[in-house]
C-alpha cells in the first residue's frame, strides 16, 4: 500500500491585506491592459499587474481605506469590476457576439456591391443608410476604449481603429452634403474596417479563452458536493450531502468509487487507489490506505474511503495550484517589457505618419484629397500594437497551463524564461537523487556482544528519537525475535546521538561520526553503538537511488546541460550514488554555507546560470541563490517557499520536461516578437505607398493577431521528450 509521506500539504499564506485582487472586464486587448496598468500606478495603487487574457487585476496599497476609490476610479474609465473570487458574468463576450452579427450583416451588401457593376447598394444614400448603424457600433465600442485609454496615458490600438473610421465617415458625409465626387465617399470601407475588427477582436476572445483553460479545468476539479457523515445520538452514522464550502476541517467525509474527493484529508477508514494525475502529472493511479492523506480533487478509481478533512477553502492544495498558476501569470518575463514599451509609443507614431502620409501625398506627391485621405486610412488600419503585446503572455499562459497539468508548478513567466536559458543542473542528494528512505543495509557485533543483544540496544534506543536514521533502525529490528530491552534515563542530543542506562548500570549511546571522533574509534559505518565508550556493534545504512533519477540525468545531459552533486553526506556514499547515475561533477561533506559557496563558483562558470533541485531545509538557502531554484513537492515547507519551480508528485522525473517547456516557450515568444515586428514594419509602408486598401488592412490585421495566438496554442501540443 502506499505511504502516507508521499504529499506535503503544505500553502502559500493567503494574500496579505494590502494586496488586492479584482477582475476587471470590457477589456478589447493588451494595450488595455498596460494603460489599465498606467492607471492604476497613476493613482496610487502599487505594483499593479493587468492580465488581458483573464481580466485579472493585482495591486497592493499601503492604506487600505484607499482601496474603494482605486476601485471607483476603475469604473469611471469604463470597465466593470469584480472581486477576484466572484465569476464575471460572460455579458462582454455576448456583447461582442451580438455587435459583430449585426455589423456583419450590414456590410454583406456592400461588400457584394464592389464585385457587381451596378444596382441599388452603389447609391451612396444607401451605402451610408446600411454604414451608419455599423460606424454608430465602431465609434461606441472602439471610441470609448480609445478615450478611456488617452485618459489613462498610454493610447491603445482602439485610438487608432477610432480615429480611421471617424475620418471615413466624417468625409464621406461632407462629400455627400456638398454634393463632391465619389472618390471620397468611404462607407463600405468603414462599415467592413468596424466588421473584421469586431471579428478579429471575436477571434482573438476566445482563442485567448483556451489559453487559459488550463486554469479553468485546475479549479473545476473540486467537486461542489460533500458527503458528510453525521453521528447521531444513537450512535449510529447516517450521510448527508453539504455543499464543499461547508465543510469544515476536522468533518468526516465519504467518497466511493468513481468519486472526486472533496477536500484535503487523511484516510481514517477503508483504502483505494487514487488517480492524482491532473496535480501531480503521474498517470498511474496510487494505493492509499488509513493513515494515509488523500488530496481534494483527485479521483477515487476503486475503492471507498472515509477522511478526515484537514484543508478547506483556499487552503488545499489545489486552491494553492490554482493560486499558484494565477500568480504566475501576472509575472512579466523580462522579454515582455520590450512588447510593452514599443506598444506605449506605438501608437501616437502611427497617428503621426498617417498625417504625414495625409498631408505629403497631397502637397509633395500631388494625390487628390481622395487617394491622399485612403492611404492615410490604411495605414491607420493595418497597424496592430496589439500583436506585440499579444507575443509573450498567450505563450506564458499556453505554457503555465500545461506545466501545470503535468505536475511543474511555475511561480511567473520571468521564471520560464531563466530556466530556458539555464545551462547547469545541480542537485542535493538525499531525498532528491535518492528516495530519502534510509535502510539498513548490515550490522556487526564487537567486543562479546551478539548481533541479537546489538539489535535490542539499538531499537531501546533509538524508539525515542524521532530522526530518519532512528526511525529506519526501529523499522528494520522490530520483530518479535529480538527480545525487548528497558532502558532509563535515555536523552538525545539533537545532530550527534542518543545515550541511556541499562539494567546493568552501563551506559550505552548510540551515535554518527561525531561520536566516533570523541572516542577516538575509526570506522566506515554510520552508526557505533558504545557500552560505557567502548564498541559493541556498528551498521551501515543505505539511501537507494530514485527509480527515475538515471534516465533523468540521461535527459539533462542529451539537452547539452552539465550535472553536479552537491551534498553534505560522506564522499563514499556521494561518489557511489554520483558515479552510478553519470552525474560528472561531485562535492560531499558540504555544510548548507560551504554548498552555497559551491553554488556561487558554479553559477560564476555556467553562463546561462544554475538550476538547484532540492528538498531540505538545509537545501533553502541555494535555492534561493540559484538562477532557478527548484524543489519536489514532498519537501520542507522553507524548501517549497524558496523554490521557483515545484515538481509535484514527489518525483524528478519531470524536470527534463520543465526545461524544454522552457525553451519551446521562450523561441515561441521570439518568433511571435518577430512576426509582429516584421508583419508592421512591411505592411506599413505598403499602406502607405497605396499598395493596400483600409479593406484589406482590416483584414491584414485581424490576421495578425490570430497568427500569434495560433502560435502560442501549439505549445500545448508540441512534444516535450
């Protein structure tokens, strides 16, 4: 059966009161979001943080009666505001559904007239009648996101599809009014600029929704029900059914076969097999018996259970997962920055070369006002900021979604992209190349003692310590064979050994290294048993290798990283564990300062820095040194704390996996940067030269930003052995 040792419930604390935390809606893409993020800084809200594709807003704030004006203010700008626990009722994307319908259906006609000689829908009464309703839907959907975002400092891209469509229609009415020629009537332009950008903005909505389904499909893992199981006066259990919200730590609860179970627990009745497989990326299902914890969200594949609840709410470990992932995303890599800082400027350099085309092509090229007021348009239309600030957080979300339903739990995006360029892995050694459960591996008698005598001492001993080595000694010589021994005055030194008096009146400690030094005796063994400081009996224990520990040392090495060992345990047993898993580098017997000055001479040779996997508490400080600090999701709580990445399902089998998700992320942010550099700096001028129509600069556009998208959702397919 399985043990019960294999998952640490351990949280990240709930955020502090400073910190707030809303869902923002009516957002149309990324520059809202940064002039949202200009806004806020503006106000007085600290480090804010604007997630486009999830609406979710981050900011802390020294005083908190400040919090309801930051909010108010919020408003004002347009947007609707949500706590972040409340679900935003999906009322935008029907908006937008319903404005594109309607959009599309009006410029269907005047579409087909370009394609027909003549007949009704030529007549420019007609063509701006069908226009009007479609440029009234344009100038309130993209006019007010451009006010709100010049209120706030930074111009968005909807400033720019505004100040087109005003342009076009407000010359195509006064040709009309006073009767001038056609060339300047630019209804069908106009209403199909408002209809593929409202596609566009469809498109982009809910391919942005499915990178964050990973989220989505994490939280939808609780069930909404418990079974609740109610002693009643008779002593008898009855089941009753209770929202999971009502339940409260300390309930017993029932799950059966094929059930969710509904919170952290630890099993008090019955056993089963689990399937963890959406925390913990492991696929085959795990034996769990009484004793053993269970996590809320998993699924029992046989069995039936009862549990004591130990974690509710916010504080299982799925809601930590889901905190986790959350928090993740609102940390911008620093490749992110550049998009950010080219779309702040973007625009009002756009605006500034469409006059200049505008007012060049009329009075240095000698184009009518017509063709000059087109390619301004054009120009207009075809930039798209919104493609630069798309490139890196659709591939950070893709890529933390899947990270995450393999069992890798990344803290931010900037952290994605150190570990892609990490070129050094370094590791501790016990409990994390070796399965941290000692055995032992022989015993010897000395000095007239027995082996059996030798064994009794050392269980009297060592069952009043609650250390690894007492407690692997108590497991392997507790049987009835060997007879029991009373011991008194037993007390242990913490680090050193554990010393009693026998009926005999001896003394007997029991002891490492440190105890051999003091008296003086030389040995290999780990432990010496002592009777009045005199050798009785040593053994020798043995720390197993993880099954998976080889062929992920195998991995690293195929990747083209270096590997070291980095441990405080005897050169013996570091040499022994290092030399049968290839690992090429091996430092032993190295006290938590000595590994992190191990850590800093390796990172000062490595030049795209060091990865350190470990899970002591000895292990928190190189964690927190290294490039990328990572930890298993058994280890201490300082451990997990001072770790980037966690590897869930108490395995390393995953890191390989980590670092080529990594990698694959991070080409993918380069290749969406660079298509969309390429994609304005072409298009551009082309508009510009009069080689593209308004009409197809909207199209041009719109797929743009789908291309980024597109790219960023192969990350969830792409292979990663």
């Amino acid at each position: 059966m399985g043990t019960s040792h294999n998952h640490s419930h351990t949280h990240h604390p709930r955020r502090p009161p400073n910190e707030v935390s809303l869902t923002v809606s009516g957002m149309h893409c990324t520059n809202c979001a940064l002039s949202l993020e200009r806004h806020l800084a503006k106000v007085g809200a600290e480090a804010p943080a604007v997630d486009f594709a999830t609406g979710r807003t981050t900011f802390k704030v020294t005083d908190t009666s400040r919090i309801q004006d930051i909010v108010e203010s919020i408003s004002r700008l347009g947007y609707k505001v949500a706590a972040d626990s409340a679900p935003t009722a999906d009322t935008g994307h029907h908006a937008l559904l319903a404005k594109t319908a309607v959009s599309a259906v009006l410029t269907l006609p005047l579409l087909a007239a370009m394609f027909t000689g003549s007949g009704l829908f030529h007549s420019p009464l007609v063509q701006g009648a069908l226009a009007t309703p479609v440029f009234l839907i344009g100038l309130q959907h993209f006019g007010l996101s451009g006010l709100r975002s010049l209120r706030s400092g930074v111009a968005n891209m909807d400033v720019l599809i505004a100040s087109g469509i005003l342009a076009g229609y407000a010359s195509s009415v006064a040709t009309l009014a006073l009767g001038l020629g056609h060339e300047t009537i630019f209804f069908e332009a106009v209403a199909s600029i408002v209809t593929f950008v409202l596609i566009g903005n469809l498109l982009e909505e809910r391919a942005v929704r499915k990178t964050t389904s990973a989220i989505e499909s994490l939280s939808t893992l609780q069930p909404p029900r418990a079974n609740r199981i109610i002693t009643l006066a008779s002593g008898a259990e009855t089941l009753e059914t209770v929202a999971v919200g009502a339940v409260a730590v300390g309930d017993l609860l029932q799950a059966n076969t094929g059930d969710r179970v509904p919170t952290d627990g630890v099993i008090v009745r019955g056993a089963g097999s689990l399937d963890e497989s959406m925390l913990t990326g492991e696929s085959l299902p795990l034996d769990r018996a009484s004793g053993d914890r269970v996590i809320g969200g998993s699924i029992l594949t046989a069995g039936a259970i009862t549990l004591r609840a130990t974690a509710v709410g916010d504080d299982t470990v799925l809601a930590s997962i889901v905190q986790l992932v959350r928090d993740a995303q609102q940390r911008k890599p620093a490749i992110q920055r550049v998009g950010d800082a080219v779309s702040a400027v973007f625009v009002p350099a756009v605006l500034a070369v469409a006059i200049l085309v505008l007012g060049a092509g009329m009075f240095i090229f000698g184009l009518s006002a017509g063709e000059a007021l087109v390619r301004a348009l054009a120009v207009v239309v075809v930039a798209c900021p919104c493609a630069m600030g798309l490139a890196t957080p659709t591939a950070i979300m893709v890529a933390l979604g899947r990270a995450a339903t393999n069992g890798i739990l990344v803290r931010g995006g900037d952290t994605l992209e150190r570990l892609a360029k990490v070129s050094h892995v370094s590791f501790d050694k016990t409990g994390t190349l070796t399965t941290g459960a000692l055995r032992v591996e022989g015993v010897r008698a000395y000095n007239g003692c027995t082996e059996a005598e030798a064994k009794a001492l050392l269980v009297a001993l060592q069952r009043h310590s609650s250390h690894p080595i007492a407690q692997a000694v108590v497991k392997a010589f507790q049987d009835p064979s060997v007879k029991a021994v009373s011991l008194s005055l037993v007390r242990e030194t913490k680090g050193i050994g554990i010393e009693g008096r026998g009926e005999d009146g001896a003394v007997y400690t029991c002891g490492g290294r440190v105890v051999a030094a003091r008296n003086a005796i030389s040995t290999e063994d780990d432990l010496i048993l002592l009777k009045d400081g005199a050798l009785i009996a040593s053994l020798s224990l043995r720390d197993d290798a993880r099954p998976e520990a080889a062929s992920v040392i195998r991995r690293l090495s195929e990747m083209g990283l270096g590997t070291s060992l980095v441990s405080g345990d005897t050169k013996e047993k570091c040499f022994a564990v290092g030399n049968a898993l290839g690992i090429a580098r091996i430092e032993a017997e190295r006290l938590p300062d000595e590994k992190l000055a191990v850590l800093r001479a390796l990172q000062s040779s490595s030049p795209g820095g060091v990865a350190y996997v470990g899970d002591g508490i000895n292990d928190a400080p190189s964690l927190a040194e290294a490039s990328v600090g990572i930890s298993l999701s058994s280890g201490s709580d300082v451990a997990m704390h001072s770790a980037q990445v966690l590897l869930a399902g108490n395995s390393i089998a995953h890191l390989p996996e980590a670092i080529q998700l990594s990698r694959i992320t991070v080409s993918t942010i380069k290749q969406n940067l660079l298509w969309a550099f390429l994609y304005n700096i072409t298009c551009i001028p082309l508009a510009a030269f009069g080689l593209l129509s308004p009409l197809q600069g909207a199209l041009l556009m719109t797929f743009s930003d789908v291309v980024i998208v597109g790219n960023s959702l192969r990350i969830k397919v792409r292979p990663l052995k």
